[in-house]
C-alpha cells in the first residue's frame, strides 16, 4: 500500500513532463528558428541534468553539479554560435539515428549506438557548414520527435502508467520515462512512429521557412 501510495504521488510528475515534451515539441517544431536560443539552452541543462541522474541516480549533488555544468555550457551555447549549431545537430542527429537503429535493430544488433552516434556527429557537422537551413531541419526533427513520442506513449501505454512511476523520486520517475521513449518506444514502434514524425517534420520544416 505504502508503495501504491508512493507511485500515485509521482503520477503528477510523469504527466506534467509528457505535457510539457508536448509543448517544447511545438516550439521545437515550428518556432525552433525564432526562439533558437532559449530551446537551445533549455534542452541543454535538461540534458545535463536528466544524463546525470542516468548514470549516477538522484541524489542531491548529483543534481546540482549536474545543474551547474549545464548552466555553463547553456551560457558556452549563448555565447559561442558554432558550438550551439553543433548542440543543436548532434541533438537532431541521435534523434533521427534512434529512429533509424529502431527500423534496423535486427540487423545490426548491439552495434546499434555506432549508427546513432554517427549520424549525430554527421548532423552536428552540418549544422556547422550550413547554419540556417540546419537550424530549421534540427528543430522541426526534434520538435516533431519530441510531440509524436509523447503523444505515442499515451497511446500505446495509457492503461499502464504506474509502471512506470519509481519510487525514487519524480526525477527518477521522468529520467526513467525519458529513456523509454527515447530507446524502447522507438523500437516497440518503429513503423507508427518514424512515419508519423517524418510527416510532422515536413510540416514544421514548411512552417519555419514560410
């Protein structure tokens, strides 16, 4: 019971973090020009900090050494635009180099990561040489991913929530969740999701050039 009560506190928290995927996936998708540097640095201490607690779990100065690195390289990000470009490529590259291990995790197997941090650096390249149009392909393919992913896994996992819920904390709770959709509700789904986000991606790309 005393756990039942424990999961149910942290319900708030996993939803409010699907919510707000939801909205910055908006923003991504198509206002990732416009508002290209608050997303960016955002999207840069929230993976600094949500990557800490992966690999090192929740604990207090996890979290704020976690934070601080992340304020200074959102500031590095700010200041510095070639390596903000190349933030914002590496981000949309493991994105798409996710969706593409997903549709060919049989045939490449463990060496899946190989494929995605190559295409990520592939990306982070290119958002360097050609700027503009780069900005608006990574945003609206991470904007694009960010909507389709939270809105496919209240699709697919509506009636199952709570096992997702840790009894760790809300952290831990959306670290978890994070993870999953960004690795096991790929691959469960590879067909649904890659289409569905190839085609919010085209509409967000043609938003942001109009």
């Amino acid at each position: 019971t005393k756990i039942y009560v424990v999961r149910r506190s942290f319900m708030p928290a996993l939803v409010f973090y699907l919510i707000a995927t939801f909205v910055f996936g908006m923003l991504y998708c198509f206002y990732g020009r416009r508002y290209f540097y608050p997303l960016l640095m955002l999207n840069v201490i929230v993976n600094s900090v949500s990557s800490a607690i992966s690999a090192r779990g929740s604990g207090f100065f996890t979290i704020l050494i976690s934070l601080v690195v992340g304020i200074i390289l959102a500031v590095l990000a700010r200041i510095f635009y070639k390596f903000a470009l190349f933030l914002v490529g590496l981000s949309a590259g493991a994105v798409l180099g996710m969706l593409v291990a997903a549709a060919l995790v049989f045939l490449i197997g463990p060496f899946s990561w190989v494929l995605v941090v190559a295409i990520a650096l592939l990306f982070a390249i290119c958002a360097v040489v050609w700027s503009d149009a780069f900005i608006i392909i990574s945003t609206a393919l991470k904007g694009s991913s960010m909507i389709i992913s939270s809105i496919g896994f209240f699709l697919f996992n509506a009636s199952t929530l709570n096992n997702f819920i840790l009894p760790e904390g809300a952290l831990a709770t959306i670290t978890n969740l994070k993870e999953y959709i960004n690795i096991d509700l790929v691959a469960a789904h590879p067909f649904i999701i890659g289409l569905a986000t190839a085609i919010l991606f085209i509409s967000g790309w043609i938003y942001q050039v109009k």
